[in-house]
C-alpha cells in the first residue's frame, strides 16, 4: 500500500535522469519510439513514483497511452518491476507495448485512444467516495489530447460532483503527432481553462522536482479536484538532441544515443 | 403466449432494475439527460446513492463507466440507442469492450420506433455492438422477457447492449417465460416447418401475426424468437430452419449487420440451401413520424413478412391479407 519512500529534490532529479536513461535504452533497441513523452515527463513521474501516489492504494490513470514508456522506465527505477523487463520493450509477444494496453501492469488505467483516461478516473474517484475510501486518483494526460472533447466533458463533471481526490498532472510540453501543439490549435490560456471549469490549479516548471512536489502538496487542500499544468519540453532540455528533432517519434541512431547517455549520465553522477 | 392485442405496462425495466440493485448493492446506474424517458426515474427516486446523472455528455459517460467497473461496481448506462452507441463508439469499444468490463448498456427506441426521425432512430445500433468483441447484445420483446433480461445480464460478467422499446410495453409471453442468454426458442410450429420465420423484438408480434394468417393458408409456419442477437443460436436456428423452403427474418433495424446477418452467416457456414428473404429496414434512413406510419412505410409490417413468405414460396395466387387487430388505448398490435 505504501510506495517507495520519499525521495528528497537530490534523489528525485537523479530518479528523473535514470528514467530518461531507460528510456533511451529503450527506443535504441529498435532504433525509434515514443521517446520524447519520457524525456518531457520524467520528473512528473519520479514525482508521482519517488513518494507522492501510494502504488497499489492510490489509483494511477495513465491517460496517453504513449507515454506507457515513462511509466516502465519509472517502475524499474522504484523497484515495481523488474528492469530486465525492459529489454522487452515493443518487441513481439511482449507485455510492455509501445503504446499501453490492457497488458500494461503497473497501472490501474491505461488508454491508447487519446482524451479517455480522464473519465475514467472520475470513474475510479466516484467509486472511492461511494465506498467512502481514503483514496487518491492521479491521471496523467499531455496537452496535446485536449483537443479531444471527451475531456472537457470529464472535467466539466468532475467538478460538478466536487471530486477533490482526483488530480491531474497535464504534461505541457506543446507537442503532438503534426507539431507543435499551438500551430494546430489554441489550448491557451490552459490553466485558465481548467480554472473556469472549477478546478483548483497550480502551474509549475515541469521539470522542477521541488515545485513538483510543492504542487502535489497541496492537492486535497479543498474540495475541488485539482489539476497540475506541468510546463516542460518535449527533448527534456537536452542539449545532446538537435532542436529539430521530431520528439513526439523520436529515430535514435547510435551516435545520438551516445551523446544522450553521455549527458544523462553525467546529470546522475 | 397470449393473443393480440396485448396489455401493455409501463417501465418493466425500471422496476426490474431497482428490484435487483436493492439486493446487489455493487449496481450503478447512470444517465445522460434523459432519466425519465428510460424509466430510471425509478431508480433515482428510490435509490438516490447509486444514480449518476451524467449529463449529456456520452462519451464521457461509457468511459466513467469503465471507470465504475474497474472498482468492482456493475453499471447500468441508460440513454437512447442512438446515443449509446454510434455517438460514442470508440469509447465502448476501449473503455468497455476490450477490457471485457461489467457494463449493461441501455438503449431505448430502437429502429423506426421513435417518431424523431433519423436524429433519434437507432436503425443499426445491432450491427455496431455485433461487431464488438466480448459484447453480448440482447433484445427482448416484451415486458415479461424485459424483466428476465435485467437480471441474466447483472448475472453475465461482461459487458451488455441492452436494446428495449420505449413507452408502453406489450405482454405477449405468460409469466412461466423463460430467458436463456445462450439460446432462441421456438414458439411456434417445430422443425421441418415450410417457413422459417426468425424473429426479435418489435417484431416478433409481427412474425407471430403473419405466422397465423399464413397456417390459417395451409401454409407450415415455424417462428424463433431470438432475444440475443449475440452470442448467436445457429443451432437453433439450424434445427428449425433444416428443412423448409423458405428463412425469413424479421427485425426493427437494419438488414445489414444485424439479426438477418446473423442467420445469414449460419445458414451459409451450414451449407444450407434454404432462401432467405431480410425484413428490416432496407439500407436507408428513416423519417419523422408515427410507429403506423413508419413500420408501414419501410415495410416493417405484418403484411410485409406474409408478402415475403408468399413471394419467397411462389405461390402462384394473391397474397393473404393479414387480420387488423382493433385496438383500444393501452393495447398493443403490430402493424
């Protein structure tokens, strides 16, 4: 019931470099994937994983199936799963898919078909306050899926019923499949947005481990559910990758990979 | 089985419903605007805790109900058939169908049953859920086989499109009535029968009407009722229909996808060579009008299947005309 201990900012940025780390070892097995939504969200996961959700208690909605990377990377890095799964990855017959399944552990909701994951965590946070459940429900969805209506239909509903155990963390990192996220459409101001729906909201540095957790700190601070606009960026400001590179389907040739590795590894030591 | 025209009740789901969710506490019911219209104001009125008005917002509404089910609770989704399926497809089939979650879709005003038009005329909702993997669908066609389908599926761990007519609801099966979500039921005739009418729903009564006028011709009527359209009877339906000359099926949807697709595809794979003539909607949209008006229209109609049986056997003298049953108000016939 209880996760890992909590980790302090230190061991949290270091938790954050290892989960980039796995992930590029990852993608390099089959040269291209899903690379960029760990890079972009690796602190939002050594946050969630390194004390924050109670693993196997809280409810854990992994909203872009896309990012199912991050979540592995993050469970072999907090002992949930066993790293040598890894090696697994998007290969045939495997359970840890590229995009996550109803094969992928580690999670209690998993969606491939963006903007879901959302309304099924009302669904989680509706039956934790029939039952009357000391519980917690953490989605994680990116921006870029709020183009989907389905969304704002969940958050519209959320607040209604003033579910205040649920949280979202919203990964800002203004990308998606045809570019940035703002040349496709207008998500801004998103914060606003989720405000003028009723929630309570805090917008951090997504890849400040500190404000990180000062946002989640203060999550059951009222009875409104509460969303976190996480800003971050799609390379996870490595200065290895090319700016041009496209992060959503990032192709990871051995040279780039080196020079990744080369800087995370630095960053942990 | 009784004899047209039928008493009719109101709200035989909402009050089987409820019955059940007072003895099974796990059962969620959910809405989208329309709580009275699909008879769960039964449900609201009396068990406030467990119902969930969701608004109008469906695709949330099939995903919050993944959600439910995931935490252990069996959850009724109620709303028109047309909202319940072709406006949300993609959440029922992700949210609901591949994990094989415990949720009772429920759509009400099926086919042309709805004076609407095509906005709120669920013409192939069949077809759609059919299509689904791990998804039982089911249509009963009367009150007594309503009340029946509530609690075998709550029974059924999976998920469930629930199909019911809105409205007055006729009482053609006695009370010993049984349901079996594995099988069709031959209620009249027998095997070997000249015609093989198979058929659901709002149009059973019609099959049943056009099977008399038929033997009251001297022509031999076998009619199937198969409230679940999925998992599918072909056997059967094979016993019954080995041997006659002439398959009909009878359905208020639409002949691709649905019932007659279904005893298509067993007739085939049997290599049985009986014809088979598909009363339904014939590939169209419907209109704005009234039950009458419309099964009458798209040939929906009694005199449609006693037309088809009489076309599809070759007999070479006008068709028989089949019995208006005079209605007063709160009775039931088809048209």
């Amino acid at each position: 019931m209880s996760g890992a201990p909590e980790l302090n900012s230190v061991m949290l940025r270091r938790l954050a470099a290892r989960i980039r780390l796995r992930a590029t070892e990852m993608v390099a097995i089959q040269g291209f994937g899903y690379l960029g939504q760990a890079l972009s969200a690796a602190e939002i996961f050594a946050t969630l994983f390194g004390g924050v959700m109670r693993h196997g208690h809280d409810r854990f909605v992994l909203s872009p199936g896309h990012y199912v990377i991050a979540l592995y990377a993050a469970a072999a890095e907090t002992g949930l799963l066993n790293p040598q799964a890894l090696a697994t990855y998007g290969k045939d017959g495997s359970d840890l898919e590229a995009i996550g399944s109803e094969r992928t552990p580690l999670a209690d909701l998993v969606c491939g078909s963006l903007g879901q994951g959302l309304s099924g965590a009302v669904g989680f946070a509706l039956a934790a306050e029939l039952a009357g459940e000391d519980r917690d429900v953490f989605a994680f969805l990116s921006d870029g899926e709020m183009e989907e209506g389905q969304v704002w239909e969940a958050a519209m509903f959320a607040a209604h019923r003033r579910l205040g155990r649920l949280i979202v963390t919203i990964d800002a990192n203004n990308s998606q499949v045809d570019g940035p996220v703002d040349s496709v459409t207008t998500l801004e101001p998103l914060a606003d947005k989720w405000r003028a729906f009723g929630w309570r909201v805090v917008e951090v540095d997504g890849h400040d481990v500190e404000a990180l957790r000062r946002a989640f700190a203060v999550r059951n601070d009222g009875p409104e559910p509460f969303a976190i606009v996480a800003r971050t960026q799609i390379l996870g400001g490595l200065r290895a990758i090319p700016p041009t590179v496209d992060g959503h389907f990032i192709k990871l040739d051995a040279a780039l990979k080196a020079a990744i590795t080369s800087e995370l590894e630095a960053a942990i030591a | 089985m009784r004899e047209p025209p039928y008493s009719t009740v109101l709200k035989p789901y909402g009050a089987a419903l409820v019955e059940l969710a007072r003895r099974q506490p796990e059962i969620i019911c959910l809405g989208a605007d329309l709580t009275r219209q699909t008879e769960t104001d039964l449900f609201r009125d009396q068990l406030p805790d467990r119902f969930i008005n969701i608004g109008m917002a469906e695709a949330n509404m099939m995903s919050v109900a993944g959600g439910l089910a995931r935490a252990g609770r069996v959850v009724f989704v109620n709303t028109f058939g047309v909202f319940s399926t072709r406006r949300c497809f993609d959440q029922i089939a992700m949210s609901i169908a591949y994990p094989k979650l415990n949720v009772k879709i429920v759509g009400f005003m099926p086919g042309l049953s709805s004076p609407g038009g095509p906005s709120h005329q669920a013409i192939e909702d069949v077809a759609l859920m059919r299509a689904l993997p791990n998804f039982t669908v089911v249509e009963p066609s009367d009150a007594i086989e309503t009340t029946l389908a509530v609690a075998a599926i709550a029974a059924h761990p999976g998920p469930v499109y629930l199909r019911l007519k809105r409205g007055e609801i006729p009482v053609i099966f006695e009370d010993s009535h049984r349901l079996d979500l594995h099988r069709a039921q031959i209620v009249v005739g027998g095997e070997g029968c000249e015609v093989c009418i198979v058929a659901s729903g709002m149009m059973l009564p019609a099959a049943l009407a056009a099977a008399r006028t038929l033997i009251e011709n001297d022509v031999g009527v076998a009619v199937l009722n198969a409230p679940v359209i999925k998992p599918f009877d072909g056997a059967t339906v094979m016993a019954a229909a080995r041997g006659s000359r002439l398959v009909i099926t009878a359905e208020n949807h639409t002949i691709i996808g649905g019932l007659g697709s279904a005893v298509a595809e067993v007739l085939a794979e049997a290599g049985a060579s009986a014809p088979l003539r598909r009363i339904g909607i014939a590939d169209t949209f419907g209109e704005a009008g009234s039950r009458e008006y419309l099964f009458a229209k798209y040939g929906l109609g009694t005199q449609d299947i006693v037309d088809a049986a009489w076309d599809g056997l070759k007999i070479n003298r006008p068709a028989p005309q089949a019995r208006v049953v005079e209605l007063s108000p709160g009775a039931y016939a088809p048209v």
